[in-house]
C-alpha cells in the first residue's frame, strides 16, 4: 500500500522544519529554503514516485531538499564553497536526531571556544574555507593521515562536549 496525495502532504508538512533546515544549511537563504521546499513536496506529488511508508517518502524529501539546496546554491551563489557531502551527511544526521534542537548549535559553539588554536584553524581550514584534506595538510605540514586522525579526533571531541552540555542543561532544566 502506497502512500495518498493526503498523507504525503500530512508527512511532508509534519516535516518541514526538518527539510527546511536541511535546505537552509546548504543555501543559508530562509526564501531559497521555503522555495526549495515547495518544489520538494510539488515533485512528491507530481512526479511518477510512490512511497509505501512515511519513512521512505522522508529520506527522499530530505535527499531532494539537500539536493535542490545544491544546486540553488551553484545557480545562484558561484562564490560560495559547498560543504562537503560528510559534512553536510553528518549535519543531516544531527538534524533528523533533534531537528528542532537550536540548543546544540549554541553547544557546539561554546565547544569551539573551548578548542585550541591549532585544533581550530584545521577546523577553519577544512569546513568554513572548503579546502580538501590535501590542502589542509599542506597547509599546516602535516601528513595526510595525520589530518584526518586529527580531525577524527576533533569530531569525537565535539560531540562529547556537545553531548555533555546538553545533558547538563537538560539536567538543569528538571
């Protein structure tokens, strides 16, 4: 059994804080991630596709949505680096575990602060400047390997001290 036009747009916009975000990180424009949307659920009813259950009409709305974001922003925005595919993979993930979660942007930034100066220019480097591990690695004289352990490292370590402050307000807020 397939999904109705009813209950996809039930779904849909159940979802649309969710989808949107997802386009709004890619195209960091609120009228490109409303726009985007609409095209997402217009193809969801349009198009030749069905979904036998929610969550399948959900992982395909959401890949549509980042997508769509890719390719506004290309259109659009030339000058800009695109996120890589794992970064904007793992902010999807972060974003389907608390979509309407602003607390954690806050944490990580917090988190950040809390980063040393080396441990943070890698950082800038490698997601606010776009550059390849390559780059980075020549960039800082440090092995290829050595980067991306670094940078596996950072990633565990931000998620922890995220995880911890949250945990730690959500304590508080009881």
């Amino acid at each position: 059994m397939t999904l109705s036009h009813d209950e996809i747009m039930r779904v849909l916009f159940a979802a649309r804080p969710r989808l949107g975000a997802a386009a709004y990180v890619i195209a960091r424009d609120a009228q490109a991630a409303e726009d985007i949307f609409q095209n997402v659920a217009l193809k969801a009813l349009t198009q030749d596709v069905t979904f036998a259950h929610e969550g399948a009409l959900l992982s395909w709305a959401t890949v549509s949505a980042r997508r769509e974001a890719l390719d506004w922003l290309r259109r659009r925005k030339p000058e800009v680096p695109v996120l890589d595919n794992d970064v904007l993979d793992l902010l999807e993930a972060e974003g389907a575990a608390a979509p309407a979660d602003t607390g954690r942007v806050g944490a990580l930034r917090d988190c950040l602060e809390q980063v040393p100066a080396t441990s943070r220019r890698l950082l800038e480097l490698r997601y606010f400047e776009g550059r390849s591990c390559n780059e980075v690695a020549a960039e800082v004289g440090a092995g290829l390997d050595a980067v991306y352990q670094r940078l596996s490292r950072l990633h565990r370590q931000l998620r922890a001290c995220v995880e911890q402050r949250l945990g730690g307000a959500q304590t508080e807020a009881t």
